[in-house]
C-alpha cells in the first residue's frame, strides 16, 4: 500500500538502534543536535536556533533569508527545545 514512508516531528532515531549503519549515517545529525542544546544550555538562544535553522531544520543559508521576525519566533522557542 505505501511505496514509500517519511518520519517527521518527533525524530524516531531510536528506530534504528540495532542498525550501525544508520547510526554511523546519524552521527553528523547527532553532533549538530549535541551543539544546538549546549548553546541553549548555556542561553545562547540566538546561535542555537541559527545552527538549528542552517544544520537541522532547513539547510545552510536559510537563517540570513528568514524574515526578520521569523528568526525572533526561533530565538524565541528555542528553550522550549531543552524541555523535549
């Protein structure tokens, strides 16, 4: 019935747990997600959603094109990340 499927929102990494060549694929995904937290750790909301934005979310030179108030929306949600 499904030729193909597409996982998103939240991440399902632990699907392929037992999989070490998916969890070698993951590993750039992975240290850009450990960076994105340590600069919300430390409240540096700004760069965290800059790197979420450029290496996660949607590709590198996304965060200069945003709309001025879009990258405030992302500064602005980005603690929420530390909770989940």
């Amino acid at each position: 019935m499904f030729r193909s499927i597409t996982v998103h929102e939240p991440p399902l990494v632990a699907i392929v747990a037992g999989d070490p060549d998916a969890l070698r694929q993951l590993r750039p995904t992975r240290a850009s997600l450990d960076a994105v937290l340590a600069h919300l750790g430390k409240g540096e909301h700004r760069q965290g959603a800059r790197q979420f934005v450029e290496e996660l979310g949607m590709g590198p030179g996304t965060w200069d094109r945003l709309p001025a108030a879009v990258r405030e929306t992302f500064v602005h949600n980005a603690p929420t990340w530390l909770d989940e």
